[in-house]
C-alpha cells in the first residue's frame, strides 16, 4: 500500500524532460549563404581574368617588338659599322706615291637622283701573301643594295698602277666579298684644305670634272675608265699632294703675284644609309624602294648666312632630317620601315 502511494507520488517524465531544456534536441546550423557561386560571380571572375590576360598579352607584345626592333637596328648597324670599317682600314694604308690616288666614279641608284659613289684606290697591305705588292680595292653599290668590296693583288712585277688601281670591278678581278646588305645610299664628300666641301658623286661626271680639286689625267697620260656594273665609266683621281699654282699680275705695279689655284683633298665624309635585311625586303616588296631612296638625294650646296655666302652639306646633313621630318610617313611606306631606317658617317683623313 505504501509502496503504490509513493510512486503515485513521481512527477511525468515529459515533465522532467521540460524542466531540463539543456537536454533538448538542438537543430543543425544553417550558414546564411549558399555553398556555390552564382552566376554573377562567374562571370564577374572570368571578366577579370580576360582583363588581366589582355593587360599581359599586351606588356609581352610591347616587349616583343621593341626587343624586334632593336635586333633589327643592331643589324642595319652592323653592317653600316662592316662598311665604314672596312673602308677605313683600307684608307689608312693608302698609297699616295707616283700619283696614286682615291679614284672616283659614280653608279646610278635605283632613283635617278641618287647617284652612290664608286671609289678605287690602292691599298699598301698585302697580307700573308709576300708575292703581292699591293691590293687594288673598290667599294661599289649595286642596285640590289649589296655593297661590294672588290679586290685584286698588284705583283712586283706590275708597272702601270693607275690601270691596276681602277680595274678590280673588272670581270678578271678574282676576289670580292659582299661587306652589307640593305644599303639604300653610299656617297662621299672630299674635304679640301680650304676647309671647304665638295660633292663627289653626281649623275654626269662633266659637273665635276676639270675642278681644282680632281684630276682626269696623271703625268700627262688620261686616267682608264672604270668598269661599273659591266659598263665602261668615267672616273677622275683626288688631289691629295700637288699644290700647283698659277701667277697673276699686277696691273699697277708690274709685280707677279703667285696664287694656289688648285685645292688638295685632305679628307673623305662617307655616309650610308641601312636597313636591316628583312625590312628592305618588305621595302622591296612594297613597291616603295625606288621613291624612298629617292628622298635621300645627294648633298647639295645651300645658301648660309654671313660672312659665308654658301654651304655644301655632309652625306648626314642631307640625310638625317629624312628620318624626323615627315617625309617618310608622306611616302606610304610600310609602318615596319620607317623606324628601321638609319643613318652612318664617318671621316677619313687622306693626308
């Protein structure tokens, strides 16, 4: 009886489990975002990713053509630097004795304005063969923009130099060497001993014959033409020694009076202007060769202010302002070419 009484006494369980809420079931945690990305953000991702790939492609573009450029400029340069060089190699041994001389000619550009200068002469070295005496060299442009050294030994046995000093572009001449490639313009300038200059190039030689300064004859006895691109050329010699002059008189007094009459060279300016071969092909290519070195005409006699009355221009002065002036963007020239074309001078003393 007592033991029913007591149980009829215990609390419900479900009463029990309320007044303990820490042992209530408690639901899982939900974030507030969803797992995946939504569309907006792909997109949104894809966007700056094709943003930042183009920014790349652009930098790696930009690099790309300038390190293109620059190889292309060191190129054009080092053949320019193979010209110059080798020429003035040759020039520091020249042989001036028994009238020998820098003979000169010209041979026609690709632009009838733009005659390139052909020079002979005869150098002392003769290199490791002791059978030679001298070597008769020619620096020469052909149409093609290859500028060509030609060379031919002189053997003791040999008497008449002068003939052997403009014969190495002749077709027996056994040793040539193409020194460049993409030569628009090779042309010299003579300075005299006046300080003054003096255009050696031109399209008929009659326009500089006969000056104070060249000869067409040596010890009497006419200087042989010059055998360029297989044709029978003109050609006069400088005048690297001989002062002769000339006595003019004094109406009033009766005295005569001595006066040089005839100027020496004492040095040559050479100028070129290079492409880098694949620029001169698209130059080719485009049929822009013949107008562009056209616009690299020869250097002329200016006008300048006093107390000098005129002024002849360097292969450089000429050239130069060709490159910044416009003239090329005028021209329709591939966009590739006009940064690619430059300009060398060097001078070299002759006495």
């Amino acid at each position: 009886m007592n033991v029913r009484k007591n149980e009829s006494k215990l609390a419900p369980l479900s009463t029990v489990q309320n007044a303990l809420p820490h042992f209530r079931s408690v639901p899982p945690f939900k974030s507030a975002r969803p797992s995946a990305f939504t569309l907006v953000e792909l997109l949104v991702a894809i966007a700056v990713m094709i943003l930042i790939l183009g920014i790349m492609v652009q930098v790696s573009s930009g690099t790309l053509l300038a390190t293109k450029g620059i190889s292309q400029k060191m190129e054009a340069g080092e053949g320019a630097r193979a010209v110059l060089g080798s020429l003035g190699a040759d020039l520091a041994s020249l042989a001036k004795a028994q009238g020998l001389t820098v003979f000169v000619s010209s041979s026609p550009g690709v632009s009838s304005s733009t005659p390139n200068s052909v020079l002979a002469f005869i150098t002392q070295s003769r290199g490791p063969n002791t059978s030679t005496r001298f070597v008769s060299v020619t620096y020469q442009l052909s149409t093609t923009g290859q500028l060509t050294r030609y060379s031919q030994p002189i053997v003791w046995t040999d008497q008449n130099l002068v003939s052997d000093a403009v014969s190495a572009t002749s077709p027996a001449a056994p040793t040539f060497s193409v020194l460049a490639q993409g030569i628009l313009r090779f042309e010299a300038v003579a300075v005299l001993d006046d300080g003054t200059l003096q255009i050696t190039a031109a399209s008929s030689q009659s326009s500089i014959s006969n000056s104070a300064w060249n000869n067409t004859t040596i010890y009497g006895q006419a200087i042989p033409n010059m055998m360029i691109n297989g044709q029978s050329t003109s050609c006069f010699g400088l005048n690297l020694t001989d002062r002769g002059v000339s006595s003019i008189s004094n109406q009033t007094t009766g005295n005569n009076y001595f006066t040089y009459s005839r100027r020496r060279v004492q040095a040559l300016i050479v100028g070129v202007v290079v492409l880098d071969s694949k620029n001169y092909t698209l130059l080719t290519n485009s049929g822009k060769l013949t107008s562009t070195e056209g616009l690299f005409t020869s250097p002329a006699i200016i006008a300048s202010p006093p107390p000098a009355t005129q002024t002849t221009q360097t292969p450089m002065d000429a050239w130069e302002p060709i490159l910044w002036n416009g003239s090329l963007n005028v021209n329709g020239l591939p966009k590739p070419v006009i940064p690619a074309i430059q300009v060398f001078q060097s001078t070299y003393p002759l006495n």
